[in-house]
C-alpha cells in the first residue's frame, strides 16, 4: 500500500530524540540539586 516509509522513519526519530532529551533534562536538573545540596552542606560544614 504505502511504499515510502522516509516520513514515518522520520517521525520516529524524532519521538524518540524527544523522549531522550526529556530524560537528559530531567535527570541533569535532578542531579545537580542534589549535587548544589551537598555541596553547601560541606561549605557549612567545613566553616
């Protein structure tokens, strides 16, 4: 029926480089809270 799948090849990539970069995002905001948190407890704790 449909011969040309380059669109839906496309689109997938897309979806997917999509769902990595929230992933990347998320996980990037998540760690550097916790890393910005134990950094001042050391600077608090150091002082």
């Amino acid at each position: 029926m449909w011969n040309d799948d380059r669109g839906q090849d496309i689109a997938e990539y897309a979806v997917m480089l999509a769902v990595i970069l929230v992933i990347v995002v998320g996980t990037i905001r998540l760690v550097g809270s916790n890393a910005n948190n134990v950094f001042s407890s050391v600077a608090s704790s150091v002082q």
